[in-house]
C-alpha cells in the first residue's frame, strides 16, 4: 500500500473541519501498541481533539484511497462506529 497524498490529507482536514468546526484532526503516530491494533493494510489513523488537545474520538483508521471519495455522512459514521456511540 501506499501513504496519503497531501491531496488526500487537505481534504481530510477539509471534511473534519466541515463536519466538526469545534475540533481539529491529530494524526495518530504508530507504535508498537498500534501495530497490533491496525489493519494489516496501510491506514491513516487520527483522531479528532478539542481546543485543549483533549481527545473527542477514538482512533479512526481509514486506508488512504477511501478518503478522496469520503463523504460527511460517512465520516461522521466512521468516528460514531469508533467511539461505539
């Protein structure tokens, strides 16, 4: 698999923006914790924080081709399902 284009980050932060203005996209680091918990394809990982930097969301992983095609509806489905809300 591949990493995000910037294409693909800008409008990731453009969709979080539009469909969260009160919080901010934090790209999630991988660790070795994270390795386990990761797909086994390549994947995107964030989270989304408040003005602290408190985190609102669980992590959300999304592999780099969805995000282009992402729509509001199926971001907001996609941090609900990860924070089992």
């Amino acid at each position: 698999m591949r990493e995000p284009t910037r294409a693909e980050l800008d409008r990731l932060r453009q969709l979080v923006a539009e469909v969260y203005p009160d919080l901010a996209l934090a790209l999630c680091a991988r660790g070795p914790d994270d390795a386990r918990r990761a797909p086994p394809e390549r994947t995107l990982a964030f989270r989304l924080v408040d003005g602290r930097g408190r985190s609102r969301s669980a992590v959300v992983w999304l592999a780099p081709a969805e995000i282009l095609a992402l729509s509001p509806d199926a971001l907001r489905a996609r941090v609900a399902a990860g924070t089992g809300r």
